[in-house]
C-alpha cells in the first residue's frame, strides 16, 4: 500500500469534512459551512464548498487509479 502524500492527507481531510457537514445539513438542516463563513451565497463559503468537491474528485480519481495498478 502506497503512503499518503500531503497532498491526499489535505484532501482525505476536507472530504470528511464535506461528508460531516452534509451529514449536518441531512440530520439537523443545520449547514455548517454556510454558518462559519456567512451564508451559502458568500463568496469565501463558496470557494470552501469549491474546495471540498475538487478534493472529492481527487479522491476518487486516487481510489480508480489505485484499483487499476492491483
């Protein structure tokens, strides 16, 4: 098994927090992203939610590319 870069550690890390907030949003309606950073329409909470998704698709893009060299 291959080490995690920091890179993957970054990611790895935001997708948990992505899935812990919509886990927020689908138990509570409590969105905590939006809270922290000024509404889901404030820019920097956009960038945050940007941010998030692009680590999802790292991460997956990692889990395909894993699969394919066993």
């Amino acid at each position: 098994m291959k080490k995690m870069s920091s890179v993957d550690w970054v990611a790895f890390v935001l997708v948990i927090v992505g899935a812990l907030n919509w886990g927020l949003v689908g138990f509570f309606k409590y969105d905590l992203v939006a809270e922290l950073f000024g509404g889901m329409d404030a820019s920097f909470a956009r960038v945050i939610y940007s941010v998030v998704g692009l680590s999802a698709l790292y991460m997956l893009y990692g889990a395909m590319k894993a699969g394919k060299e066993s």
